[in-house]
C-alpha cells in the first residue's frame, strides 16, 4: 500500500519516503556500502559573476569589464579527510551535526554518520555544496542533504554558525 506525502514523494506503508522516476537519487555513488567511484569534476551550470566595474568605458586608469566566463569545471575537492583521501568511505564517516533549536535559540549536537562527495555539485562566489548521504537514517530521500564548505581555509567556524542565528 502506497500514498502520496508531503511535495508528491511516494510513501510506503513503513512511512518513508522512497526514491521515484520524478525524485531520482541525486547521489546514488554515496549509499552505504557502495565503492563507486565520485562522478566528477562537475561542469558548473552557474558560474559565479565576474567583479563588475564602474561602467565608464575608455577612462583612463579604469580597467575594462572583463567578458565572461563560459561554464568551466569545478575543480574545488573536499576537505581531505585524515589519511588524505578526499571520499568518504563506504561505511561513512562519523561526524558532528549542529542544529539550531529556534524555540530555545541553542546549539544542539547529534553524532551522525554521512557520506561526502568528493566533488562540488555548484559552486558559488564563497562556498562550494556538497551532496551529502546521512546513514543515520534509513536508505531513501530522508538521507539526502547539501554540505556547504567555504572556499577560504581561514575562515573561522563561527562565520557558519553566525550565518545560520
């Protein structure tokens, strides 16, 4: 017995959500146990806009607006983990998830365990998005979530969580 949830994903009698023609698993090389390998790199559909000047053409000392770019390769790897490797393992990874409690306006952590795709699925001026599996949750929709990593390695954690309160 099947019906209908919530944004037209097909739900089974168990109650979760399952993968269908129309809802296809954006990530299927990251469930759980797989050893494929991480499609990639991506060819970025939407790059981002290249630094716009005043548009005062043939001034002297005014650099000219540069042409822009055709969508190019992504070529941002994931953070490689400690023995350097840039995919997640089949089994996952452990990891900390921060969620924010809007009613208590507090942090909460959860251990989890995800897959992280190597490679960028878009990239933006300051961050690159992942395709994220959560194996703590049973196989389907319901793991599937976007990991997004900043370009700059020195920015400090707490710019994540200020752009999030």
């Amino acid at each position: 017995m099947s019906s209908r949830g919530p944004y037209g994903v097909q739900m089974w009698s168990s109650g979760a959500p399952q993968y269908t023609a129309k809802h296809p698993d954006p990530a299927p090389h990251l469930n759980q146990g797989l050893r494929l390998p991480a499609p990639g790199p991506r060819i970025n559909p939407n790059p981002p806009a290249p630094a716009q000047h005043a548009p005062m053409v043939n001034m002297p000392g005014v650099p000219p607006v540069p042409p822009p770019q055709p969508p190019a390769p992504m070529t941002t790897l994931v953070p490689a983990m400690r023995d350097g490797s840039h995919l997640s393992p089949p089994e996952g990874e452990v990891v900390t998830r921060h969620s924010f409690d809007i009613a208590n306006r507090q942090w909460v952590r959860h251990q989890i365990r995800v897959r992280l795709d190597k490679y960028p699925f878009q990239e933006g001026t300051l961050r690159s998005v992942y395709f994220m599996k959560d194996l703590s949750k049973p196989p389907g929709p319901a793991q599937d979530y976007v990991a997004k990593i900043s370009k700059d390695s020195k920015e400090k954690h707490a710019h994540y969580f200020q752009d999030c309160e």
